[in-house]
C-alpha cells in the first residue's frame, strides 16, 4: 500500500454538461456501427498476442520491473481516453503491449490464463465501453486486467461490485496480480473502520459497493461544503483547522461496473439518503396516535388499500369523520384534516403494503431491518423515511427509533456520471443497451462465449393458482434429488423459500435455505450447492456472483437444475438465475413456473387482468398465450420503471440547476 499513502493528488467530478456529451456519444455510434472500433480492438489484440510471446521467456523478478516501467511509459503518454475518441497508434500499441505483460502476470501470480474473450473484454472496458459477457466466462480476472491498465494512470480507479462479499473476495483475489508492479489494492465495507477508510482510498484499486463509495462520496462533500474544483479545494486545505476532519475518497476518476446492470439500472430508482441522528419525540407520539386511529378503523369501510401497481391509500367519507372524531388523539400539529389522514395512512400502510418476510426483517435485537427485493440481501443501516419505518415499529410491537434527519442525498445515476471513465460488465445487459447509453454514455458490446452454451432451456409450466406450482416444484426436485442432480430453486420472496422448505421436509428431502435470514451461511451453501443431489432453496442471492462448481461426473448427468419459482420483473433479472447452470460449456437445465395470479401478472397487465383472471385460465393455460402474456407484462413493467427512472433523474437536474448557485 506504499504508493498509494504517497500520493494525495485530488481529482475533482467529471463535468458532464461543461463536455460536448452529445457530439461524443455520436463519434461512439459512428466508430461502432462503421466497423472502425471492431478493426482497432482486433489489431490491438494481434499487438497483445505479440508481447505475450516475445515476453514469455521473462522471470517473475524481469516480469514485475517490465511492468513498472511500461506502466509508468503509458502514465506519461496519456490517460486512457474517452470513449469515442480516437487514441494516437503510439498509445495503443503501448497500452496492447501492456495488457500482453499483464497477462502473463496472471499465470505466475493467480494461475489463470486469460483467454481471448477475456482479453478483449479488458481492452473494450478500457475503451470505456460497457461488456455483455456470457456467464462463466471470467468477469472478475477480465475486470481485474482492465483495472491493471486503470491503475497506471495512478489515478482513483473504483471496481463497484454487486455485494460487499464480492468487493472483499475479489480485491483478496487480485491483489498478487496487480501488487506485481506495486500496485496497491483495498476493499471497503461497512466493515471498515472510519480511521482506516482514508488509507483504503489512497490505494490504486478499491473495491467496493456502490452504496459504499456513494455514502463516502456524500460524506465528503459535506465535509468539503460543494468544494468541486482544485483551486477551491486548496483554499479550503489552507483555511482547514488541524483537528478538523478530512475526506476520505481521492476523488474520482475511473469506475469499473461489475454486474453493470444491476448497479447502473436495477439500483437506480432509488437515491441514497446521508442522515444525521434528530431527535423528534412529537413524530414518534403522532406515529403512536396514529396507530390507535387506525385500529379504530374498518379496511372497505372507513378507507380502501391499492398495492399494485403502486401504493394507493383512500379514506371513505365515513373514514374521515371517524379519523376527526378520534383526531384528539394526535399531537396539535397533526390535527389538521390532511395530516391527521397522512399519519393514519402511515400505519395502513405499515400494516397492508408492507410485508415482513419480504420487504423487512425483525433481526434478533428487535430492529427492523430492509430487504432488497432485487438481492434478497438486507440492507443494515437503511430506514424508511417520512415516518414509514416508525410505523412499521409501532406495528411490529418494538421500540420506536428517532427518525432521521436528510443531510444530503444524490441518485446513482447522478453519481456515476460524475466518473471521468465509466465502464463495467455483466451477462445480462439485454434489453437496455438504449437506455444505458442515453443515461450514461456508455455503449454495450457483446462479446460472443468463447465455448458454445450447452444450458437446456425446458418449455415453462403455467399454473393456475400458487399451491398446484408449490407441488409441481417439489415433484420436480424430488426427481432430481433422486437421480443424483443438483437443484437450485430461485425465488423472489423470503417467505417462499420458507413454503418450499416445508414442503420438502415433509417429503423429506433434505436441503439448505439461503435468504436474507441466512445470509451468514451463504458461502458455506453455495459451496455444496453443486454436489450430487444437492437440493438449494434461495432467494436472488443466488443470481449475482455466485459460482455454482459441479463435477465432471454431474455435468455429463445433466448439470445443474434451475428451477424457478416465480417470473420476475425482467428477462434479463431471469438470466441471471439461469446463469448458474451450464457455465463454461457445461450441461445445465433451466425450468420456469408462472401462476397466472403471480405478481408480476396483475401488477403488469392492470386491474382488467384481474378481473377477468377467472375467465381467462382456461385460454391462459395454453403455453404459448400464457408465455407471451408473461413477457408482455415484463415489457410494460420495464418500461414503467424506466419512465421512472427518467423521472428521477430530470428531478434531481433541476434540482441541482436550481441550487447552481450555490456552488
């Protein structure tokens, strides 16, 4: 970590508007689509191919020195340029020559050689290009190649991962390839102490969750007072009292998006809130008066309940006299007509809209604890805002927390765009390369699998309610279990594993449960998961980062068998389920069950699908119909979330150009 202490350069966000941003993403389009980007990429790969042989011959001690010394070369031609802008040849071949060096590296040091596909994978991410890479084919040693080239710039490079057990894994993976030409790596989790966060993000890669470098990024900027330039940032080093705090981060400057999906779209329509402890007694004794109010009060009666497509609560007239009858209860603030309603509602919807086991845990201390639908991982030190997660207290019987105070909040979408390089990979970016490229200029290029995928994609069974899925599931297990195959069953709610795990104890089936209760034995799990009749029951944990190993013997038996339970909110959200099996040229299965009063069903296709549900099974039934009203729903949830995120975003531009001033 030596160089990286050194070093205390700060490198200020990317400007975007102050850039000629649409003229750029044209030069991307144009170099794409004339063929001009493919012919550079394959004469740089001939150029890597070359310094991989004449550098062959080089001992470990001859290797390192070599690295150092290009890598220092490349630092003083340029920084890696941006996408869509050509780089001189002198650059190129330079950087060509150094990607051959740095895979030899990972031979000596990590025992991979990297393959073709991860090789140009590497080049493209370091082009600033988004890879469609197809699962299994080595994500994490081609993000670690590109982030060596990163690193040589000896500036910020950020490698953003979907988990904080991916962040830790990968960086202890890395770190004896790129410590080779003295780079230094750290990861960062909420784990990390607040003393050791400022030597983390002195070192040349961090790994780390976007929610962790966004949190530390806001920190900072708090600290710093909207400092966004180096000249104001050395005004305020020299008005700084010594015992004040200092920020943490270098700033930014490259970002490599691993799962880029996830991380650039999935987590977007959601800003991350920097709270401060507020201590507010008067919110906490309405949030209790509410509370009463509501037992008073009748569902279909005194105020009707909408959850899908989004949260609705409506009082009735009776509902409103019977709320300002009982109106005395509430602190005087809140007596007003609309409030008194609003802190009612709070707890209908504490009680109607959100649901334990799914959207919250209660853990062993007696705190509500948030679920990521998308991860089914929780989400520590996140609260609801507006009074939300008191009233889930109230409901749940526990002591109330203080609610926080907002200091600072910024969307993702926000925060990526402030990297000067952006780039990233994952196996499931179909269906978004659009928007992707609109939100963050960044242009997706698949790469084809460098074995051809031998993953079985069974025709999907359709139900008609959950409890004739519920057994069909369990059927098909049990014939797995017996014929000596692994299973995955992938759900997309906690109280379902737990449905699924009863019903195979009582057919005695033995199995492991992975969810966010159990998020501890995650490692343990997925270890045997791919083991003989292994039988593993989860949650989307299982779809991210996870590699499922089975044996020669069970791959030839059929590999790994994929059954989901439930249809999600996206194909590509299913891909990466079914990635699990059939990685590398291996055998695998892939199985969907869909009920036709799934979820995504009613939420996607409205209430007329609903109401007309008892008339339609029979036609529904019919494979073909019932698949395609399943996609149909996913195309118009996708584009609703879409619509929101583009909302989300204009927001926060016209709140930030509103506030301009300021900085």
């Amino acid at each position: 970590m030596s160089k990286g202490l050194e070093r205390e350069q700060w490198y200020p966000p990317r400007d975007r508007n102050a850039e000629h941003s649409v003229w750029r993403q044209w030069q991307v389009r144009w170099r794409a689509w004339s063929g001009i980007a493919r012919r550079q990429t394959e004469r740089e790969l001939q150029w890597v191919s070359d310094s991989w042989k004449q550098a062959s011959a080089l001992s470990l001690a001859q290797l390192s020195q070599t690295l150092a010394q290009k890598s220092e070369r490349l630092q003083y031609l340029a920084a890696s340029p941006q996408a869509g802008v050509a780089a001189s040849p002198q650059w190129l071949r330079q950087r060509s020559e150094l990607l051959g060096l740095w895979c030899i590296a990972a031979e000596h040091r990590l025992g991979m050689k990297p393959h073709l596909t991860q090789v140009r994978a590497a080049l493209e991410m370091h082009n600033g290009h988004l890879v469609q890479l197809a699962p299994g084919e080595g994500k994490t040693l081609a993000i670690g190649l590109a982030a060596a080239l990163y690193a040589s710039s000896r500036r910020p490079c950020h490698i953003v991962t979907a988990n904080d057990y991916l962040a830790e894994r990968d960086a202890q993976l890395m770190a004896p390839l790129l410590s080779l030409a003295d780079f230094s790596v750290a990861s960062i989790t909420p784990e990390t102490p607040p003393h050791g966060l400022a030597d983390a993000y002195r070192c040349d890669v961090v790994y780390a969750t976007g929610k962790q470098l966004l949190a530390d990024y806001l920190r900072d900027e708090l600290i710093l007072g909207g400092v966004k330039d180096p000249v104001r940032r050395r005004l305020w080093e020299m008005q700084r009292h010594d015992a004040s705090p200092r920020p943490v981060g270098r700033g930014l400057w490259a970002a490599i998006v691993d799962e880029a999906d996830s991380v650039l779209i999935d987590e977007a329509t959601t800003p991350l809130i920097i709270s401060s402890a507020d201590d507010n007694p008067m919110l906490i004794d309405a949030v209790l008066a509410g509370k009463r109010i509501f037992e008073n009060l009748l569902m279909g009666v005194d105020y009707q309940v909408q959850t899908e497509p989004v949260p609705d609560i409506r009082f009735t007239e009776k509902g409103k006299r019977r709320v300002q009858e009982m109106v005395y209860l509430l602190p005087p603030f809140w007596r007003f007509p609309e409030r008194s309603e609003g802190m009612v509602a709070l707890s209908i919807m504490a009680r109607h809209v959100y649901q334990r086991d799914r959207h919250y845990l209660v853990d062993e201390d007696g705190k509500v604890v948030i679920v990521d639908e998308k991860t089914g991982r929780v989400m520590a030190g996140r609260s609801w805002s507006h009074g939300i997660h008191q009233a889930i207290e109230a409901m749940e019987g526990l002591q109330l927390s203080s609610p926080p105070k907002t200091v600072a909040r910024m969307t993702f979408q926000t925060f990526f765009n402030r990297y000067h390089r952006l780039c990233g990979a994952s196996g499931t970016l179909q269906g978004i390369h659009g928007e992707l490229f609109r939100t963050y200029g960044t242009w997706v290029v698949p790469l084809a699998p460098r074995v051809p995928s031998r993953l079985e994609h069974a025709r999907p069974l359709l139900f008609a309610n959950p409890d004739k899925r519920l057994e069909a599931v369990v059927r098909e297990t049990l014939a797995c279990h017996q014929a000596g195959l692994p299973v995955l069953i992938g759900t997309r709610k906690i109280r379902d594993t737990e449905a699924l795990s009863q019903a195979l104890d009582a057919r005695g089936v033995p199995h492991q449960m992975l969810n966010a209760k159990h998020h501890a034995e995650e490692v343990r799990i997925v270890a045997i998961a791919g083991q003989p009749g292994a039988v593993t029951v989860s949650t989307n944990m299982a779809g991210r980062g996870t590699d499922i190993l089975v044996s020669a013997l069970v791959s030839e038996r059929g590999g790994l068998q994929v059954l989901m339970f439930e249809p999600h909110d996206a194909a590509r959200i299913e891909w990466q389920l079914y990635g699990r099996a059939g990685r590398q040229g291996a055998r695998g299965r892939a199985l969907a069950h869909v009920c036709l009063s799934d979820e995504l069903l009613v939420r996607g296709l409205g209430k007329l699908y609903a109401h007309l549900l008892p008339l339609l099974t029979p036609l529904l039934l019919e494979r073909r119909i019932g698949w395609s009203a399943m996609r149909l729903a996913q195309v118009l949830t996708q584009w609703a979330a879409a619509g929101q995120r583009k909302r989300l975003a204009q927001r926060e531009l016209t709140v930030a150009n509103q506030l301009s001033f300021n900085d």
